[in-house]
C-alpha cells in the first residue's frame, strides 16, 4: 500500500469516526468506513483486507448491543473479497469503483442482517432492497468526492 | 479489464490460510458469551474510543448551554408554579397518612446525566451516560428527561453507564392513566424503518376506552421504574383481542434522538403497594408507598 492510499484511508478512518462516535450524526453522515476498507482491501491483499475489516468491525461493534460481532464477520468478509477484486479487475477507473464501492457497501449491509439477532432487525425488505442500496450511493459518493480530492491517479501505483 | 494473479502458489496458499482465520475468528467474536463481548466493547469504548465519546459528551453539553435563555426562564418559572403549589399538598398529605397509619412517601435520589448517543450501526437504541457505579447509578436505574420517560440503565461502570431507550425490543414499563383507571404494559413496536418506531399500550381491559390526547405515566408497578413518570399520549387504538383486552398506539414523551440531558433515579422502587412484613398493625392495614 503506497502512502497516499494510507493517509486517505486512515482519514477516511479518522472522519468515520469522528462524524458516527463523535458527532452521533448516524446515517446522515456516510459510512466512510467501508469506503476505506475497500480501497484499503484493492492494495493490501485478502489477509490485509480481512484484518482490516475486523478491527473497523470491532470498532464499529463497541456500541452495539444486541449483535456484537455482526459488523466484524461482514467487514472482515468483505475486506477479504474486495482483495479478490484486483485478480479479476485490474485500473481504478471512476465508473469501476463507483460500482465497486455501492456493491461493497451493499454487500457489507446483507452480511450484517443475515448474521444479526433475528429479533432486532427490521424487515428484509425495508432494509436490504430499500435502505440499504441508498445508503450504498451515499457512501459511493463520498468515497468518490474523497477518492478525487485526495488521491488522484491510480491507487494501485 | 481482467485481473492477474500478484502472488506465487506459495504466498497465495499463505494468504488464504491466514483470511480463513481471520474470518473464522470473526465468526468466533460473533458467538462469544455475552460476558466477554462486554469487556471487549467496555476496552474500545475505554481506550480507542474514549477521546470520541468526550467530544460527543462535551458537544452534548455545549448544545444544552446554547438553549434559548427565554425557554429556561419559561420552564423555570412554570417549575416554580408547581412547587409553590406542592408545598399545600405535601402538608396535606402528610396529615393524612399520619391520620391513616401510613408510612412516610418514599423519595427518590436523583442524579443528572449528559446523554451520549452514538450513531454507529447496532446501537440505535443505545446511550451512555456521563455517570456511574461511582455515582450511584444501578442496573435497571430509571432514566427520564424533563419531558418523560427515556429508558433504562443497562450495564454501569466506573464514571460510564449504557443504557437502552423506549425503542429497544426490551422495553417494558407498565402504564397507567392519570386518574389510575386503566392500567397496561408498554412496550415498543417497530416500525418499517427505526425512525417510524412507536410505543404501545397493551393488556387494557376490553370495556376501558381511552380517548387520542390522554396521558400515561408509569405506574410503578413492578418496581423498575417510579410511579408518575410521563410515558406519553394515547394515538388511537390499535387493535383487540375480542373481548379480553384492548390496545392503544402511543406517541412517546420522549425522542431519544433528541435527549441530552437526563436524571437518572438512583434508588430501585420497591413495588407501590407493600406490606410490612411484621406489621404489627390490624389486617388490612397496608403499607403504602
């Protein structure tokens, strides 16, 4: 992983934090923690990419109740298969990683319900074919504006 | 745009060993017992994430400062109103328990607390106070704002406590109407997203027929929470069960969204109507709290 995919992703990091823990501002403010997981994953490989989703699951599970531990199995698991991504697509063209990130954050979204307490998640419907995939564009969009502010150029180099 | 392999069979084979584990360990953290899972969040929120949740307390805090200093005088004045017209009536009811052979009302300790809110996902019905075991504060303490009932204490630590709102599947206060007529068990029913969750009043008997606009507060019953806390209004009924009970929609006091400031009730309530175990009293001669 170069420096620049480093210092955009820790600040992805940084700013996830500080809008979700700090600010509580909850879903008005996009997940930029899968956005910088999946960059991350594209540069540092399945084992990298997995790490990396389970300490940013952990993270994000140091709230919850009900499903401690939901958050790490998708992160870790989309983390794993974001790596995967570059044996099979190779550039980091705008169109390509707009998909890329709306189908990690989706896929990230399906993991944790599949795997949450039955009791405390709302319907599939609602969530997964509603919420979600606005969600998904949210922090595709995010990750694209931070993506082009802050690291133009390919990120693999 | 297809992809190339980056790694020899042997870094490949290494790779995947290690994301089977790391992945088999999160499946691991997923099924850890309830205990465990809890010193690991009470670690993170201890040490990665303390810096986070002062800045979340310290706004919090700023945000009540920045309230309208006309609001305040408002809220203080009508506070003033009520206790200067308390004062009569908590003579008058002194005189008469004294008269009746009842034991003095009980008072609850109260302790103020900045509500914390975090908006990661899974804890949407989650807050911390900015109080603890050191301050008093149990599991299962009352937590209210000046509006109603915001929920309950969860789990206390040194200087830090969790708590749920109204919206988590567990809440369950029992409910009564003002006037003690009608009495039932409320509890949250979700909605198709959580921003849609409402209370409900369930187990009413079937004859009650509570009107939109009337007003329930906890009941005191089961000892959780003290009688006298605003739950919130009636909405409209919601359904029945033919001729056994009925239920009722109710808008709640309280958004937790909203609250940042919160009085926690220190002392556990012992239920509202208690016999004293050696009363050497008369039969029929109750205790009543």
């Amino acid at each position: 992983m170069n420096l620049r995919v480093l210092l955009l992703c820790a600040g992805l990091v940084v700013t996830h934090l500080l809008l979700h823990v700090a600010l509580g501002l909850g879903k008005v403010a996009p997940d930029l923690a899968v956005v910088a997981l999946l960059l991350a994953s594209r540069a540092l490989g399945s084992a990298g990419g997995a790490a990396t989703g389970f300490v940013l699951g952990l993270l994000e599970d140091a709230f919850s109740v009900v499903s401690f531990g939901a958050n790490v199995f998708a992160m870790s698991v989309v983390g794993a298969l974001a790596a995967r991504t570059r044996e099979l697509f190779v550039g980091d063209s705008i169109p390509f990683l707009a998909v890329f990130l709306v189908l990690g954050k989706w896929g990230r979204d399906v993991l944790v319900w599949v795997v949450s307490d039955s009791g405390s998640r709302v319907p599939f419907s609602d969530f997964v074919l509603m919420e979600s995939p606005l969600l998904a564009l949210y922090a595709a969009a995010a990750g694209l504006v931070a993506r082009l502010i802050f690291a133009r150029g390919s990120l693999s180099r | 745009m297809a992809g190339q392999p980056r790694e020899s069979g042997e870094g490949r084979k290494r790779d995947f060993l290690l994301t089977a584990g790391i992945i088999l360990g999160s499946l691991i953290v997923l099924n850890l017992p309830p205990g465990s899972q809890r010193s690991i969040q009470l670690f993170l929120r201890e040490t990665v994430l303390s810096p986070l949740l002062e800045i979340n307390g310290a706004i919090a805090r700023m945000r009540e400062r920045a309230l309208d200093f006309n609001v305040l005088r408002a809220q203080m004045d009508s506070v003033t109103g009520l206790v200067a017209a308390g004062r009569t009536l908590a003579e008058e009811n002194r005189q008469l328990r004294e008269a009746l052979g009842l034991s003095e009302r009980e008072r609850h300790q109260v302790r103020a607390a900045t509500v914390i809110r975090t908006g990661t996902p899974g804890a949407e019905s989650i807050f911390l106070l900015d109080a603890g075991s050191d301050d008093g504060v149990r599991p299962f303490n009352a937590v209210a704002t000046e509006a109603g009932l915001l929920g309950q204490v969860q789990e206390v630590f040194s200087g830090r406590a969790v708590g749920f709102d109204w919206s988590h599947r567990d809440f369950r206060a029992s409910a009564m109407t003002p006037d003690g007529r009608t009495y039932g068990l409320v509890e949250a029913v979700r909605g198709g997203f959580r921003e849609q969750d409402r209370l409900i009043l369930r187990g009413t008997a079937y004859l009650s027929d509570l009107s939109p606009g009337e007003e329930l507060l906890t009941s005191g019953r089961g000892g959780t929470f003290p009688r006298g806390i605003r739950i919130g209004w009636v909405a409209e009924p919601a359904e029945a069960s033919a001729g056994w009970s009925r239920s009722y929609y109710v808008d709640p006091a309280v958004y937790p969204g909203a609250a940042t400031h919160a009085l926690v009730y220190l002392d556990s309530v012992a239920d509202t109507v208690a016999v004293e175990p050696d009363s050497a009293a008369g039969p029929g001669q109750a205790d009543q709290r």
